[in-house]
C-alpha cells in the first residue's frame, strides 16, 4: 500500500510539474517543454506499473493500449532534445531529431496492432503470419538495443556545447540518472526473458528510482538552478502546496518587475555575466536585431529560448531598465553614428530613426531626447 502510494505521488507530481512547466511563462521555452515531456512520459511509464501491480489491465483489457505505446523509448529522446534546444543553433540545426523517434513509432504500432488482435478482437491474425509477428518483435527488440544505450552516450557528447558550468553539471547528473535508469531496466528485463527469472524485485526497485528522479528535477533543475525564477513558488510546490503555485507562476513577472521591482533574490543571481543576456547583446551589436521594427519580447526569447518574462527580467535587472528603453538605445546609437557619417548626408533625421527600428516621428524624437538629452536636430547641429 505504501509503495504503490509512493508511486501515485511521484506520478501526480510529474503530471503538475510537467503542466506548470508548459502553462507558465516562466518556464516556457523550446527546451523546457521537451523537459516537461520527459516528465510526462516517466509519469505514464509509472501509472503503467501501478496499473500492473494492481491487475488493472485484467480488470479492464483496453488499458493494454496505454502500456502498448513504448513510453520507455520516448525518455533517451527527450532528455535529447531538451539538451540540444539548450545550445547554438548551428549546432542544434544540424540535428536530424525526426530520426529519434523512429523506434517509439515503430514499437507503438506493432504493439498496437496486434493488441488490435490480440485484446480488442478487431481482427485475427492469421496463424500462417504469427512468424511475421515474430519478425516485427525482433527488431523492436533491436531497437531497443540500439537507441537506449547509443542517444545516451550522444546526448553526453552534445553537452560540452552548453556553456553553463553550473547548468551542464546538473543536466549530466539527470542525463546520468536517468541512463542509468533505463540502462538497468533494459538489462533486467533481457536477463527476465532469456533466463526466465522473476524480476519483479528489481523492477520494483527501478520504479522507485524513477520516483527519485521526479522529486530531483523538481527541487534540482527547478528549483535551484532556475529553470523557473520564482523561487518561492516552486518551493511551496515541493511541499505540496499546490494551490499556491499556479498563481504566482503566472503573474510572477508583473509583481516583480511592474510593482515591486527586482528582489535582492533576483539581483543575487542575475549579473552582466549571465550567459542569456550576453547573447542578446551580441543579437543587438553583431546582427542588429533592433532594426526589426517589430521586434518585442516575443521575438527575442525565441532567438534566446527563454521566456519573455525572463528578457524582462534579466534587462530589468541588469540595466535598471525596461525591455523598450533597453532596445531603443540600440537604435538611438544607430542614429547618432548615421549622423557622424557621411554616407546619410542625403537621409533626413527621420528616415534614420526610421532605417534604425523606430515605428514613427513621435516614439524617436522621445527615446532620442531621453537618451541624449537632446532632440536629433539638437545633436545633429551640435555634432557638425
């Protein structure tokens, strides 16, 4: 009772914390979300083993079809591509990352199709195509020997592109945790099926592994390293205190930045060195993205994979400054080296402001002022 309580615990947590990491904008990016899909499917693989333990499939044989779907195959993929949504897109754009998949869909619609047979009665399969089936299990099998020890090993080999110390640390501590885990589950169940001894034991042992695994990238990737920036939030999330998170974590960045401003907490671990922000800079000085017009925070924390909330928050922090007033200085230092160059004689003041991201006459001439103490016509006459 108390064992299989513990597995409904860490299967809950693994749902909410997978939906929090989803649904909130603090947490939102390309890589997280495939973090929250690792969440989701280990919780499935979990639900899966309470419903064995339990007889459930007996009592209700349609449930087959969930332990059909080869969750375990989906866990080396996604840790995969959580890591390298996590590193430079050149890098990560030379990836062919359909290609993980292939032996999860593989798996899921042999499995699939013969419980369609087997467990639903849709169809028979003819005794004269069972050596097919038989076929079709071998190289499900191979897969299985191909893809959970090799993406492993190669999602080790794409971590040295992360920069972060103290991410990369964290990040091989899952990645080794969760090899492990299923690496031992592999073996246990080849040495059940060829020396047909019970593995029960050691599965059981697995599943509270898994478990282990759930409440560490809470407390560890969330909480800790900040994959979230609400501190407090997460917390109370690791103590059961559900009904606290979801509000906070949506509304996190307006309470902060809008009405309170930057905690000291904030201020603690966002610095000039954050890795984030030095990349937006080099956005900004080496690809010029200010001249996007339409450029918002959106935008940016898709080319950064981070939130918008956090752009806010690393620039508030950091400069003091809002993310408009941040990204017009850009384009005001644009104006002011037009006006020093000779090659814009034949630009008028507003073309510039305009060559340079601003959307009108009006939003120039304020952030010009505010950034010079000058009106352009002022600095242009003061400059020649």
């Amino acid at each position: 009772m108390i064992y299989t309580t513990l597995l409904n615990i860490a299967i809950f947590q693994g749902i909410v914390l997978g939906l929090i990491i989803l649904r909130s904008s603090l947490f939102n990016s390309n890589s997280n979300k495939y973090l929250a899909f690792l969440l989701f499917a280990l919780s499935i693989v979990l639900l899966n083993y309470v419903f064995e333990l339990e007889g459930t499939f007996t009592s209700f044989p349609y449930l087959h079809f969930l332990d059909d779907i080869e969750w375990i195959f989906l866990l080396p993929v996604f840790i995969f591509l959580f890591i390298i949504n996590r590193i430079d897109d050149n890098v990560k754009n030379r990836q062919k990352t359909y290609l993980c998949y292939i032996p999860f869909a593989f798996s899921s619609v042999v499995s699939v199709a013969y419980d369609l047979s087997n467990v639903a009665g849709i169809y028979k399969i003819p005794e004269s195509y069972l050596y097919l089936i038989d076929i079709l299990r071998l190289t499900q099998f191979l897969f299985a020997l191909i893809i959970i020890p090799f993406l492993p090993l190669y999602s080790y080999f794409m971590i040295r592109h992360l920069k972060d110390p103290k991410e990369k640390k964290w990040i091989i501590t899952l990645l080794t945790f969760l090899y492990l885990l299923v690496f031992t589950w592999l073996v246990t169940y080849l040495v059940g099926v060829f020396a047909g001894l019970d593995i029960s034991y050691i599965m059981g042992v697995l599943a509270l592994a898994a478990t282990f695994i759930m409440h560490w990238t809470a407390y560890i990737g969330i909480y800790k390293y900040k994959l979230a920036k609400n501190k407090d939030a997460i917390y109370n999330f690791l103590n059961n205190n559900l009904a606290l998170a979801s509000a906070p974590l949506q509304n996190t960045e307006a309470t902060i930045i809008e009405e309170n401003g930057p905690t000291k907490e904030h201020k603690e671990y966002i610095t000039e060195d954050n890795l984030y922000f030095q990349k937006l800079e080099l956005l900004c000085k080496e690809q010029h993205i200010y001249t996007d017009s339409t450029l918002n925070r959106e935008k940016v924390a898709e080319k950064l994979g981070i939130s918008p909330g956090y752009v806010s928050q690393i620039i508030n922090i950091i400069t003091g400054d809002n993310f408009a007033n941040y990204i017009n200085q850009y384009r005001v230092e644009a104006v002011k080296e037009m006006i020093s160059n000779s090659e814009y004689d034949n630009y008028n003041l507003l073309a510039m402001g305009l060559e340079s991201g601003f959307t009108s006459k009006t939003t120039f001439y304020k952030a010009f002022k505010k950034v010079t103490g000058q009106t352009p016509n002022e600095y242009k006459n003061a400059a020649k």
